[in-house]
C-alpha cells in the first residue's frame, strides 16, 4: 500500500471516530493497560483476605466471601457454621481449607467444578447440571438459614422488675447473688435483703447500721443455706438464711471487702488492701484454715472459683488477671496482663474446661477467652463499653454480658463467634451487678438507678429439680 494514501487514511479514520478529537490515536477501541498488574499478588491477597472477617462484622459477610471462594476459586465450603467458629477460634480449620488451587490461572475445562459437583440428592432443586451454583455453595447457603432459623427469640425486655433502694453505684463491689434454693440476696446500703423467687417473699438477713458498717459483697454456698457477707470495714460474715443468725466472723481485711467466691468449703475473699484471703470453712477458725494470698499491686474486684475448684481467677484494678491453681498457692500460675482496665467480670465456661472468659473497664472495653490450661488468649471482642459482669449459659453456648460507661445495657452473645444475639435494655444507669437464676435460663441485674431486672436471657434446658428453700412457707403447708 502506499504510505502517502495510508497516512491519510489513518487520520480520515480518528476524525470520524468518537476519540476523534485525540490527536495521535489510530482506532476507537479503548484496551486496557496491564503490565503493572501482578495476578499471583493480588490472588494470594485475595486468599489471606477471604476469611479475615472481624467477629462483630455480620455473618452475611462471610457467607458472601465463602460464595465467592466457591464460585471464583473451586473451593468446597458448605458449612457456614462451623468456617464461622474456626475463625473464631483460630484453629487452622480455614487456613487448611484455603489451599491455592494448582490450576488457578491455567486454560481449560476444571476438572473439579463439573457436572457432577452440581447435582445432590440431598438437594433435588440442584439436581440440574445447569444449576448457577454449586452443591456446595447450596449446602453453605443452606446451613446458613437453617442456623438463623433454629435460634430461640430472646425477649428484649425484663419480666420482672423490683426496686432497690440504695443498691450503691460502685464498680468494684459485688452486692447480687442467686442461690440454689431460689433465693436471691441482695446488698442495700447496710442491710441485706433475701427476695424468694418462688412466693416473691422479703426478708431482712441483717443490719449493719449500728456497727457504722455497710455491705459491700455478697456471696451463697453451695447448698444455698448459708451466706457470706463482705462488708466496708473488711470484715468477712457467714450468715444462716433460714434462722437469719450469724454463724461466724473470719479473720478481717485491714481494707473494704469487695469480692466473694465459695466452692465447696472454700470461701476466698478479695479487698482493697489488694490481698486474698482463703477460708477452709470446714474447720475450726485459726490460723491453720487460713492462707493468704498476694499478687495484685491494687484492689482485688473480681473472684471466680472453676466448677470443680481446682481454679481460682481474681481480677484488680491493676489491669491484672490471675490464675491460682489449688495445689499450689504460693503464687499464680499465670498472670495475663492484656486487659487496659480493671477486671471485674470473670466467669468460668461450663463447657470447655480450663476456658475463661474476662472483661475490662471503661479503658479497656474488651472480652477476652483464655485457655487457662496452656496460658493462651483464645480470642478477644470490643465490645464498645465497659464490662461488668459476665454470666455463661450452661445450656447452650452462649453468654451475657452487662456494661456501663456509655451503653449500661446487656449484650447476648454466641460463643465462639461471638455474634451478637441481642441488646438487652432498661437500666438507665450502669449494670454494674449480675447473678445467674439457678435453672440458668434468667439473669437478674442491679444498677445505680436502684432497680433490679430480671430477663429471659438464655433459652431452656432438659427440666432438672431445684431445692425448695426453707424459707419457702407454701412449703409447709398441709
């Protein structure tokens, strides 16, 4: 061709195209520049990320990244649940499922996503080998409603809701507990009052008014008849709940009494003078049944003996959380030091053995889970505000817990993926106090604006016998 009638071409081409007004181009197609674009890189990126999902973030988001993987890249993901709780958990269950495919960028007919990957007899509206999805995106998609679908309703608002005049505002005191017998003890100002689930009965336990004295913990025993009194001058009280005599003073705190823990014959106590002291209630008071125990640089707010009692944690204002092993007292096995706040809310699973589950104030804002076996963090959730109590299902796994500073509400979660069930609000105030009814199905909690509420917080279990106080007049009756 010659070069002359080509050159004119060319430019009678680009001034009737739509980019004619471009001097210099020679077509109107528009391609796009990829020399700088690495695939590998930005594959592999897209593997790290396609799990990496924060555990408050909706589980709508994982399950679209899961059908992506599937759909994008040839994995085999169809249980929503349990990639969810991997993730959590940081097992290694995902990480082992997302191995790259060999053939990610090859040409050709993928020998693992065929026909056959898309017919299921478990799902017959699949059956198609025409299907848009895989059997396995279905399944996912399937597990995923068949979990929302099966969660029990949690009522948003309390059943029951008494008044509690001068239940103190305090953070580092612990003034609720429920007994075994369906008593619940409350701590007012210097009295305690004991309210009887089954008739809705009050009575006064005690007075501390006479002695200048004012309660500042509270705690049941084991067979729900006798109760452990903490008070602001640091002394410790065993109270009988069916005479309402006091049975015995241990030997007291120099400092106010905050937190109580009893298992079995063990009764501990936690102060401000930042020591715990570890009470052998089976046997004659001396200093023999008596064992003190220092680790906290400050006040001691947080006591919680494991179900067996072979465990104590006790959490202080000094950001700190200890673990004591039964056997041997002489000092912590672990001190964990990752909670920004004091440590109030501790809690022991019912579920996993060793498992415990933290949280910390109004700087810190977090949950923690550790496996208190190995001294492992499990994992670790902001929660938004400070946390106060926590309370497990025995049930179900699930757990509740209550905040202050700025929500004052409760918080239902799902454990392990700690998604939230729902919002529990009323208190106008922080819910600084928690106890868990004996059947574990209801929570009772107290705040500064003098009210106790009661919520349906966890769903029911298999129907098992609660014992009858002896308190419980209608019990007596012929």
């Amino acid at each position: 061709m010659d070069p002359s009638y080509e050159k004119r071409l060319r430019g009678l081409h680009c001034a009737h195209s739509p980019l004619g007004g471009f001097r210099g181009c020679t077509g109107d197609r528009y391609i796009p520049l990829r020399a700088d674009i690495n695939r590998y890189s930005t594959y592999y990126g897209l593997q790290e990320n396609l799990l990496n999902v924060p555990a408050k973030r909706s589980t709508a988001s994982l399950a679209y990244k899961c059908l992506l993987g599937n759909e994008l890249l040839g994995y085999q993901f169809d249980n929503l649940l349990a990639i969810h709780e991997a993730n959590a958990t940081d097992s290694g269950v995902a990480e082992d499922a997302l191995k790259p495919k060999e053939n990610i960028f090859k040409y050709g007919i993928n020998s693992d996503v065929n026909s056959s990957s898309r017919t299921s007899t478990k799902f017959p509206h699949v059956s198609n080998p025409l299907s848009v999805l895989s059997t396995a995106s279905v399944q996912l998609l399937q597990s995923s409603r068949t979990h929302h679908s099966t969660q029990p309703r949690i009522p948003n608002t309390p059943y029951k809701i008494l008044d509690a005049p001068e239940l103190k505002d305090d953070f580092y005191l612990n003034l609720l507990d429920w007994s075994t017998t369906n008593l619940l003890a409350v701590g007012l100002g210097s009295s305690i009052y004991l309210w009887n689930a089954w008739t809705g009965e009050v009575n006064s336990l005690l007075d501390l008014y006479w002695d200048a004295d004012s309660v500042t913990a509270v705690t049941w025993s084991d067979d729900g008849l006798t109760v452990a009194v903490g008070t602001h001058k640091g002394k410790v009280q065993l109270w009988d709940a069916t005479t309402r005599k006091k049975l015995i003073s241990l030997r007291p705190h120099s400092n106010r009494v905050g937190a109580l823990s009893w298992h079995g014959n063990k009764l501990v106590s936690g102060s401000r003078d930042r020591c715990l002291q570890l009470h052998d209630t089976a046997q004659k008071q001396n200093r023999k049944s008596e064992q003190w125990l220092t680790a906290h640089k400050q006040e001691v707010c947080g006591l919680k003996w494991c179900l067996d009692g072979s465990r104590l944690a006790s959490g202080g204002n000094d950001n700190r959380l200890c673990i004591w092993d039964i056997k041997r007292l002489d000092e912590p096995i672990y001190q964990f030091t990752e909670h920004q706040a004091a440590v109030k809310a501790v809690a022991w699973s019912p579920h996993q053995r060793g498992v415990l589950a933290s949280g910390g104030g109004t700087a810190d804002r977090c949950l923690r889970f550790w496996n208190t076996l190995n001294g492992q963090i499990l994992q670790c959730t902001d929660t938004g505000s400070q946390v106060c109590n926590i309370a497990w299902s025995p049930h179900s796994k699930q757990l509740v817990s209550s905040h202050g500073y700025s929500q004052n509400q409760l918080i239902v979660w799902n454990y392990p993926m700690m998604r939230h069930l729902v919002n529990l609000t009323g208190h106008t105030m922080r819910v600084l106090h928690m106890a868990s009814s004996p059947d574990g199905v209801s929570v009772v909690t107290g705040a500064g604006d003098e009210t106790l509420r009661f919520w349906n917080a966890f769903p029911k279990g298999k129907t098992r016998s609660v014992s009858r106080s002896c308190l419980d007049m209608s019990t007596q009756l012929r």
